[in-house]
C-alpha cells in the first residue's frame, strides 16, 4: 500500500479531502502520497499560525534558539530515514541526499545561533534613540524540488528565531520528506508556530495573496518569483526571492588541469546538475582549453548515471517529468544546430526514469540556448576564451547574478577577476560553499534580499527605532 504523509497544521498531522501521488524519478513509481490541500486547509494553517504570533513572539530568543535546535536535532537523530526517502522522492544519490539531511541540520543549528540585538543610533547627553528588530508576523514559505529539505529548514530556522510563525509548502514534486520531518517535530514546535500544507502549483498563489499573510519567503524560477512579487504587491507583503541561476566559472590559463577537472565536473553535475549555484557555463583559457576540456570528459566517462538508491551511481535522474523534457529540449536545439558533443547526448526514451547521460559540450556559441539559459540538468557546455576583459563581459553578459567562480594558481588575480563578476556570491578556487553567518542572494534577476546571515535573518524583521530625548521629560 502506498504510504500517506500528513499536513502539520496547528500542531496536529491532517490530510486533506484529496492526495496527490508523488514519483519516484528513478522509475516513474509512486513513493507516496501526500494531502493535496484547498483553500479551506490554507486558511486553517494560516489562522493557526496567526494565532500562534503573539505568543511566539514574546517567546525569549533562547527558547525560540532552543526549539530551533531541537529541530536539527530531529532531523539528525533520524537522518539515516530521511536521506533514503529523500533519495526515493528527489533523485539525489545517497551520499548526496546524506550531505543534504545533515547540511539541513547543521545550517539550521547554525542560523539559530545569531541574534537580534538592539542597534544603537544616538546616545548623546539629550537623546537615546536605537533600533529594534520585531518580527514581520506569519511568514509563508514557498520551497522548490531540488534541495527539498534544505529549503525547507533554511526558511523555518530564521523565521522562528525572528519570532515569526511560517505556512511552509514544499513543491508538489518532493513533499514527502519534509512532511516526515514535520511528523518529528510536531510535539517540538508549539502547535501553529509550524504549519506545512502540501498542494499542486495552485496553492502557491492563494498563499502569495493571503491577507493574513505577511511575508513571502520563496525559492525557485525567476519567472515565479515575478509573480510572486506581482502577487505580493497588492498588500506589499514583504519579499525574499532566491531566484534561478546562469553560473559561470572562468578557468585562468595557470589553473592546474589535473587538479581543477574533478571538482569543475561535481560543480556542475552535483544533483544532476539541478543546483541554483551549479556552474552552467565553465569558460576555459585558450591556452588549456583542450588539455583541461579532455580531462573533464575522462573524468565524465567514470562516473555511474543511475538509481540513486543503489550504490556507485554518481548522477542520478532528472527530478520531474517536465525538467526532463526540458534538458531533453535544450541538447537536441544543440544537436540540430550542430553543435559539438565531447561526451553524452543520447538519452534512452525507453528507459523508466528520467535519466539523461552526462552531456558535455565542446566549445557552443554564446547565443546556443544552452549556454544562454538556465538548464538545470546534467548538461555542461565548456567554452574557449582568450582574455580576461572578454571572459568577465561575457559572463556577465546575463540577466541572472546568482554566483560565479574563478579557478586560478593565483588568488589575487582571482580576487580581481571575482570584484568584476556581477553576481552575489563569488568563489576563488571552490564552489558550491554557503556560510550560515554569510548572505546569499542573487543580483539582477537571481533574486531580491537575501537568505542567510545576519542580513538574512533581518529579512524576517522590521526596523523599529525608538528615541527617548533625554532633556524634555515633562514634569
Ligand atoms: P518553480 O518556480 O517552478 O517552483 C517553486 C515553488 O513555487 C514550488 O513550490 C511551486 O509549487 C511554487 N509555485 C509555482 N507557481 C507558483 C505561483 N504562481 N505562485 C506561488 N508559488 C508558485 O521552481 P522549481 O522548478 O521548483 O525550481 C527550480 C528553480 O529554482 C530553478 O530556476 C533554480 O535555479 C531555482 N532555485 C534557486 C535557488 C536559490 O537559492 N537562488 C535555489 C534552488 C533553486
């Protein structure tokens, strides 16, 4: 019998008056079900976190720290569960959806450790004035398929300690992992300071307009962070969008090849490639170009596309059906263009599962859909540049600014290279590494405020500035 997993509304697990099936990419089966909530669970979940607030917020930060904790203890002690449903809804291998489960955890352990304190403005012989910072009210998070559960938790951990209550909704393809988690924290959490609703692509909008809502919190496509923001205009809910990603990372003509090949694989083919932050376009320096793009392809031919579940596989399958097509899309709009393939390119209809082999392209031109869009699959399109003027023009020849890397024997010319790149995170010499003391957030269309850091967490409150002036208190 497929297992069912419940909503965390106002304390308690409740289904809905419908489900919806949710599959396993790796052979199209369902895994499990989960509610699929109406209007009617939204408000109850939004009534319950509103009535949870007052509370919640005058609650000590050390106890809402504390509750916060216990959370990324939950997840830890049953970590060894949770990685293997993750891999069974997501895709991701094993060792990645364990990198995932316990990130979730240690991140969130770590977020809870920041605080809120007062700011000082003016404190002269006439005037104190500081700032405090109250919490924007019910929070309502919106969380995409391809890191689930890190999502999920990176929204949750802040919210809390800022003293907001959250309606979280995963994304209808991985649910079920996160309704898990909320069975393990339901008696950790007061009832209602946690909420999360599960539902198809129609709930997101009914929670972007809820009156009772007051902050959006949102991680996924550029094109639904617009609406989103469309949507939050009417009663200007305060916004966070974590948007998609056009990544490049620049190979200088000093990067050690031997050295750079592997980890320039994982940083585009980590999770299939469905990162926000994968390097989606990798331009070469000339001079390596053919050395460095011949070790990456042998690099490429060792590793196993497969199952996640089982062991030895590398990259596992795309998440969904339509993320598929679309990759699917992207390869054969090179294929016809004519565009050279140094490995992969045919995938196997017939197989069960979204799987598409690791693709790497030699060389496309800018304008190649591949390299001018989002793939977010397991394609790489490796590109010759001759100079560093040329390289950072092009790189920032994009409407995204999420991140970006440079590769080089010598860091301060990485530094240099990296002040250049108009995107919000920039690594020299590695990838992929988020702090939770360091905001991250796109520029341009990869996003709007950020997550993480003290200017993360000051996202899910208000500014209040209070002054007392010292010389008039009346008589
Ligand atoms: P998506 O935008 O299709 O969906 C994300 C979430 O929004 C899902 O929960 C979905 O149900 C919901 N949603 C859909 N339509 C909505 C609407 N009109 N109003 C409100 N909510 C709505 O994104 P996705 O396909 O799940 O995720 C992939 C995208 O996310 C990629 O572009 C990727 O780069 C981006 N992403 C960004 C980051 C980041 O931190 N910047 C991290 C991960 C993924």
């Amino acid at each position: 019998m497929t297992t069912q997993y419940k909503n965390l509304i106002n304390g308690e697990m409740i289904a809905a008056n419908a489900w919806l099936d949710v599959l396993n990419p790796a052979n199209e089966e369902v895994m499990g079900q989960v509610p699929d909530a109406s209007e009617a669970e939204l408000n109850q979940a939004v009534a319950a976190a509103r009535a949870a607030f007052p509370k919640w917020s005058k609650t000590p930060i050390e106890e809402r720290r504390a509750v916060i904790q216990k959370i990324s203890a939950a997840i830890k002690e049953n970590a060894d569960e949770l990685f293997r449903l993750l891999t069974t809804e997501q895709g991701k291998p094993h060792e990645q959806a364990k990198g995932e489960i316990y990130g979730a955890a240690a991140m969130s352990a770590a977020q809870s450790t920041l605080s809120l304190d007062d700011e000082i403005n003016e404190d002269s012989e006439t005037r104190l004035s500081r700032t405090r910072r109250v919490p924007v009210g019910v929070v309502g998070g919106i969380v995409p398929w391809n890191f689930p559960v890190m999502m999920a938790v990176q929204k949750i951990a802040p919210a809390l300690l800022a003293g907001c209550t959250i309606v979280l909704k995963p994304s209808p393809f991985t649910p079920v992992t996160t309704l898990r988690i909320a069975e393990l924290i339901k008696d950790i959490v007061p009832a209602g300071v946690v909420n999360i609703i599960t539902g198809d692509d129609s709930l997101g909008p009914l929670i972007t307009a809820h009156p009772d809502i007051d902050k959006i919190t949102f991680t996924g496509s550029t094109a639904t962070g617009k609406k989103i923001m469309e949507g939050a205009s009417k009663d200007l809910k305060r916004i966070t969008l974590e948007l998609g990603g056009n990544d490049a990372s620049i190979v200088l003509p000093d990067a050690n090849v031997e050295k750079v090949a592997e980890q320039l694989f994982w940083s585009s083919f980590s999770n299939a490639g469905q990162i926000c932050v994968a390097a989606k376009r990798i331009y070469i320096h000339e001079d390596i170009y053919d050395e460095l793009s011949a070790a990456i392809a042998e690099y490429a031919k060792n590793v196993k596309v497969g199952d996640g579940a089982q062991q030895g596989t590398g990259v596992g399958p795309i998440q969904n059906k339509k993320q598929y097509d679309r990759v699917i899309e992207l390869v054969q709009d090179a294929k016809d263009n004519g565009y050279k393939f140094l490995v992969g390119g045919d995938h196997d209809p017939d197989v069960p599962g979204y799987y598409m082999p690791i693709t790497i392209m030699d060389n496309p031109p800018e304008d190649a859909r591949i390299v001018a869009e989002e793939q977010f699959g397991p394609v790489m399109p490796l590109m010759k540049f001759s100079s560093e003027d040329e390289v950072i023009a092009r790189a920032n020849a994009s409407e995204y600014g999420l991140a970006g890397a440079v590769w080089t024997a010598n860091p301060d010319k990485g530094v240099e290279i990296a002040e250049q790149l108009e995107t919000g995170t920039v690594w020299v010499n590695e990838y992929l590494h988020l702090s939770p003391f360091a905001p991250f957030g796109g520029h341009k269309q990869s996003g709007f405020g950020a997550e993480y850091g003290q200017e993360g967490l000051s996202e899910f409150t208000y500014p209040q500035v209070i002054t007392v002036k010292k010389d008039n208190v009346p008589a």
